[in-house]
C-alpha cells in the first residue's frame, strides 16, 4: 500500500553492486529484500540518465512497515564518482541523509552499521531539537549513502510501538541549503506542504553529530526546518542551513553514487509539476513509468535549485 500525497514512500540510491550494498544495509538495519529487477529506461529518464544502460535494483524494506523502502541501483560496468564527493555536512547542494530511528539502542546499531562499512564524522551526540531531545549519529559509506540514526530521549517516541527491529523505516531525508528562506518558501508557500517542526541553535559545548569542528561549532547558528504535505514527520524533508561559508555542490547528480531522489505518490501530477516549475524547479517528464513492484503511474522528475530530485508518481491502475 503506496501513501499518496503524505510523503515521500522511498529513497533511491546508485551504489556500485546493490548486491553487496543491500548484504551490508540488511545485515546493520533488518531491512529486507523485497523486489529486484532491471531498470526501466522511463526510470532513469526521471534521473538524468539516457541511452538505457543495462542497470538493476534492489528494494528494501522494514519487514512490518510498507513504507520508507530504500532503492539501490547500479549500473553495468564502472561504477561512477560519489555525489557530494569530499564535502562536509556544512556544504549546500544534494540530498544529504535519510533517517532512521535507533528502536532499541543506537550504540548497538551504530555498531552494527560500522561491522557494515559505514563510518562516522563525529560520536554519537545528546542534543535538544525543541520540543524533543534526542542522540544521533551520522553513518556514511563508500557510495556516499549516509543516514542519521537518531534515538529518541524525551518525550518518549510514540506511534513506533507495532515497529520491530534495531531501526525504524526511512522516515525523513536532510539535505543542506545554502539559503533557508528560499528553500523554506519552495516547500512551504509553493508546495503548499506544512511545518512539521523549526528550530535554530548554536552547539553551545562544541559537541555535535555533524562533524563540526568543537571548537568553532559554539559560534555557528544551525537553523533546522522539516516540512510534509500532512505536517507529519512521516517521509519529510528536513532543509539545514549552517552560518557559515561552504563549498556548493548542487550540480552534482545520477549516475553517480550516493542519495540520488525521493519518490512521492501524488494524486494530481500535473499540479506538482506546475508548481515546481513556479518554484524554480527544472522538470522532467511526465512520462510513463512502471513502478516495481507497485504498478503502472506517470512520472515527472522535479530538481531543486540546490538539486535535490523529487520524483512524483500518479497512478494510472492497480498494481
């Protein structure tokens, strides 16, 4: 069952063999395989991608949770560079992470993600994202695919009690712009989706998740905004702005590795691409697409200003 108009339903990402991607993702997470196939070529149109490669891909999913599903591509032959290849948390441009939530304990699964390939930019971290206090940690692999753990504190996490395992579904994606309030507008004045939660702070202690450095990361204002088109944190995208000076890396893209889009079911496909093209959005499509395994839709592409790729699909039968 696809969630229309509430959210993102997955993450899909290009690594170099979703075979030993997916083997690492399961065995850290509990995530499970619950689709491979070939790609079609009105996918990768979506991304960018033309003259249909021979590419596969793999769909993962948290056993008890049809949603928040992870999509690994790779495509034959060399793989290509890694998006936001040598960039820093502070650096605009891209999808930055997806998020998880440590269920029974993020020091274990950390443990687990780092058996798995997956390192760290700083410890895991206490901090307060009002009203909610939280630990968090980044994870990020060879392919440039990082997530956020984050285990909450206080209050305590409800509507995760019939959610098994050592992480929840993918249920928020970060990226990092340059300039909040046009990022900010975009998603909430032109998409007309709402505020789920904003805040602002500085690391008062130095300590923090991002890999800031200590000593300058008390002087460096984060603000922090998460918006869904139901005002639910529930397949959100989280827009970061740091106060400081950073490297851009918007132009970066499919085929290259690491977070490449965010799928969306919609119910009106030609309204969200109006309104994207209004919020300064470059499109592609609509075209006709078969969504694996969930039926036949028609999908447009839709990159940012700051290129994050948002892919909405419209159904057009059962699947």
């Amino acid at each position: 069952m696809i969630s229309t108009d509430n959210g993102f339903q997955e993450a899909v990402g290009f690594v170099a063999d979703i075979d030993a991607s997916g083997a690492r993702i399961t065995a850290a997470t509990g995530f499970v395989e619950i689709y491979r196939g070939e790609v079609p070529d009105a996918a990768l149109k979506l991304l960018g991608i033309t003259g249909s490669p021979e590419t596969r891909e793999l769909l993962l999913s948290h056993p008890t949770v049809p949603r928040g599903h992870i999509r690994l591509l790779s495509l034959a032959g060399e793989p290509a560079g890694v998006i936001r290849d040598g960039a820093q948390a502070w650096d605009s441009g891209a999808l930055f992470d997806v998020n998880l939530r440590a269920l029974e304990s993020i020091d274990d699964l950390h443990a687990a993600m780092g058996r798995n390939g997956f390192v760290s930019p700083a410890p895991i971290t206490s901090f307060d994202f009002d009203p909610v206090s939280v630990r968090e940690v980044l994870e990020r692999d060879g392919d440039g695919l990082c997530f956020a753990l984050m285990e909450r504190v206080r209050p305590p996490l409800a509507g995760y009690e019939h959610v098994a395992g050592p992480a929840s579904w993918v249920f928020n994606a970060t990226q990092i712009v340059s300039d909040f309030s046009v990022a900010r507008s975009f998603y909430v004045d032109q998409l007309g989706w709402k505020v789920v939660q904003e805040a602002s702070w500085k690391h008062a202690d130095g300590r923090n998740c991002m890999g800031l450095p200590v000593g300058l990361a008390p002087d460096i204002l984060v603000t922090v905004g998460v918006y869904q088109a139901q005002g639910r944190m529930e397949g959100s995208v989280e827009i970061i702005r740091f106060d400081c000076d950073g490297l851009d890396f918007s132009a970066d893209a499919p085929p290259k590795r690491g977070w490449a889009a965010l799928r969306f079911a919609v119910s009106n496909l030609s309204e969200f691409q109006a309104l994207a093209e209004q919020g300064g959005c470059k499109t592609i499509g609509p075209v006709p697409v078969h969504w694996a395994p969930h039926g036949d839709f028609r999908a447009v592409a839709a990159i940012t200003p700051w290129g994050v790729r948002l892919e909405a699909f419209e159904s057009v039968g059962s699947g």
